[in-house]
C-alpha cells in the first residue's frame, strides 16, 4: 500500500464496525440500528457524519428505514437497495417498474415512504426521483397521487399530523386540554425534524389532519366566554410557541449537517471569546447563568408553554367575568 494512502473515511470506519456485528449475526434481521443522535454520541460526530453511516449501511444493503421503528438491519442484508443501483449501467436498470409493485403502491406508502427518508435524511433528501426509487417503481407513477414536490411534503406533513391522534374529548379543563395538543405537536416535531419548516402560517394548506389540531384547540376552550376570533388568535399563537421552539431544534440539526460541527463542539471552539466577555465584568448575571444552566430545548418548551398558559388563563377569567355581568 503506498505510504500516502488516505485513511478511510471516520463515517465509513463506523459504518464497517455496525456492518461486522451484522455479518456475524450479532444484530439480526429487523433489529433497530442506533439512530442518528445515537451515532452521533456514541461517536462524538457530527449528525451529518452519523447520517452518512447509515445512508452507506443503506447503500450497502445491510439496513433500511422502516416506519415507527427507524433504521433495522434489513430482511435480507447485504442486498442492494434500489437507490444504489442508480449509477449502474443502464443495460442492467429495468425498463419498466414490475407490474406487482404498481399495482401494489398507495397514497400512504408512497408517503410513509418519503417519511422515512425524509426522517433519516431530511427534506432535502426527499425528491420524486429518490421516493419512486425506494418503491422500485418509475418516478411517474407517483403523480397519480401528488402533483410534486411541494405537493408532496404538504400531504406527509399532514399524515404524521395525523397519527398524533387527540382524544376525545380530551381531559378535563381548558389548560388540561392545551397542554395536551401542544405536547403532542412538540413530540411530533422532535420525532420529524423536518416537520417544522413544512408548517406555514401565512400560507397554511388545507390540510385535514392539521386542521383538525385546530378544530380541536377551538373546542377545548368552549364554554370560557371567549369569541371565536380569540379562540382562533389562542389556538394560533399556541401552535407558534410550539413551532417556534422546534425550528431551533431544526436549525441546530441543519447547522450541524452543513458545518459538521456539533453543537458541544461550536460552545468549546466559542470558550475563548466567551470567557473574555465575561471577565470584563460587563455581564455579571451573563456568566453566572453560563456557568449554571446547559441549552435545554425541552426544558425551554416546558417554560414556554407554562408562562404563556398562566397568561392566558389571567385574560380567560377576565373575558369570563365580564361575559357573566352581561
């Protein structure tokens, strides 16, 4: 070997150390691999570095995502994906997708589909091209059920919408009751990172299941007194405080994917600059919150959700109050 051989790839060396625990039957067929996050502190890399170790397990047909279970090691490993074979020569693609698979493709697998890539990979990686390739069909028969990418990204938002499922009626009390949707919308966030730049308030799509999320947040504050248009600006800005927090969370997920600097990383390289400012004393109360609390998103959601459910509740007794001297 020639002195100056590069060193293999760190995503690779990891990748290999999973692929041998697999070829020996240490993790078996349908077993879930470690996640991303997983990878990414089990190995001290990036996300971006822990989501091309499974894309190669993927590529090498050692794993494959599937829904509600995340990444598995796959019935039959060592069998090529079809997405890997879409750089062989093109006497040895099929020309046409099998008969069997076109009658077999629906709305939902199609979707459920493009979830899980764009769960393992995110939305960037989801595109007509790749989903059909997942399904092993041509990219045109896709359209039978959406009419494009944006399209397409609109109806998944939807479905996973949909499996946050909300009871009927629900616990008792308003506050109950809000706590509830907006757990449930945050966890739906966490569990698709991409999720939360497919919500639009200025645009919002009609979408069923989304609206439902609101149908429901309207009737949970029944019986308060309150008109419909504050009952409407309530469910809305309860839905922002949730969105917004999870945009944080996808922003530290992308900033690490496109710098390969993980979030530890970035606050060590930036330990210089930030014990400098504050010994200048210039932020006393600053460096003592730096010393004592760690960036906690869910903590900070709890917070959120908590002070803007107390405020609420002040002007819910206030509107009630004057709508009983009526």
């Amino acid at each position: 070997m020639s002195s100056d051989a590069r060193p293999e790839p760190l995503y690779r060396r990891i990748a290999e150390e999973l692929a041998a625990r697999i070829r020996s039957g240490e993790l078996q067929p349908g077993d879930r691999l470690p996640s991303i996050r997983q990878i990414a502190d089990r190995w001290e890399i990036a996300i971006a570095t822990a989501t091309r170790v499974l894309g190669t397990l993927r590529d090498d047909g050692l794993a494959e995502a599937q829904v509600g279970s995340g990444t598995v090691v796959s019935a039959a490993p060592g069998t090529p994906r079809p997405s890997s074979r879409a750089n062989a020569p093109a006497s040895r693609l099929p020309t046409r997708p099998v008969r069997g698979a076109k009658r077999a493709l629906s709305r939902d697998h199609l979707l459920r589909t493009a979830i899980a890539v764009a769960d393992v990979e995110g939305a960037g990686a989801v595109s007509m091209r790749r989903v059909a390739a997942e399904l092993g069909v041509g990219p045109m028969s896709l359209y039978r059920h959406i009419a494009n990418k944006d399209d397409l990204v609109m109806q998944m938002a939807d479905l996973v919408f949909g499996d946050a499922e909300l009871p009927c009626p629900g616990p008792a009390g308003w506050r109950a009751k809000l706590e509830l949707v907006a757990r449930r919308q945050w966890a739906l966030f966490w569990r698709h990172l991409w999720l939360a730049k497919a919500v639009s308030f200025t645009r919002p799509s009609l979408a069923p299941n989304m609206m439902e999320h609101t149908e429901w947040t309207l009737r949970a504050l029944d019986g308060l007194g309150l008109s419909l248009r504050t009952r409407m600006q309530e469910a809305m800005a309860l839905h922002s405080l949730v969105l917004n927090v999870a945009l944080s969370t996808a922003d530290e997920v992308e900033a690490e994917q496109e710098t390969g600097v993980t979030l530890a990383r970035w606050l060590q390289a930036q330990r210089e600059r930030t014990e400098e400012l504050f010994a200048s004393g210039r932020f006393p109360l600053l460096a003592k919150v730096h010393q004592e609390i760690t960036p906690d998103l869910d903590e900070l959601f709890e917070y959120s959700l908590a002070r803007h459910l107390d405020g609420f509740a002040v002007m819910a007794v206030d509107e009630e109050a004057g709508f009983n001297r009526r």
